[in-house]
C-alpha cells in the first residue's frame, strides 16, 4: 500500500508528501497537525505498489484522514482490495 498526501490552505499546497507505507502516512499526518497551521483540505490517494489507484479520500478532518487510511489498511488485511499488501 502507497499513500500520497497533500494538504491545502486555499489553492495552496502547504505540505505533500508521496511514496509513503501505512505506518508513515499516519505519523507524517499527526506531526502536520502538530504544527497548527489553517488548512481547508486533505488529499489523500492509496495505491496498490504497481501504481493501481486503489481508494483516496478528500477532505479537512485530520481524524477522518487517518481514519480512512486505517479503513483501507484495514480492508486490505482483509482482502478487500486485489494486489494490497499492508506491512
């Protein structure tokens, strides 16, 4: 499982951030919220490790966000989704 995150103030990419594995992805959210800053929108992309888009989310809840990438994670384990493997 690869993770792409982007989050935007505005049309403004603050932080980005891809190639990411499961662990990572939540800790690399959790210290951008630790940095405070405004944000109007998360952007998050899975992918299977050949690249098949497997599931993304949008949207401006840091807890949502993580919450889906346990959700896919989560599904994968189980799975749900062909050619996803979650360490």
């Amino acid at each position: 499982m690869i993770v792409d995150i982007q989050i935007y103030n505005g049309e403004k990419e603050i932080f980005g951030r891809k190639d990411m594995d499961y662990d990572t992805s939540l800790g690399w959210l959790f210290e951008k919220q630790e940095k405070g800053k405004e944000i109007d929108e998360i952007s998050i992309q899975v992918y299977t490790v050949e690249e098949m888009p497997v599931d993304s989310f949008i949207g401006a809840n840091w807890d949502e966000a993580r919450q889906f990438i346990k959700d896919v994670a989560n599904n994968a384990r189980e799975g749900k989704y062909r050619g996803v493997k979650v360490n």
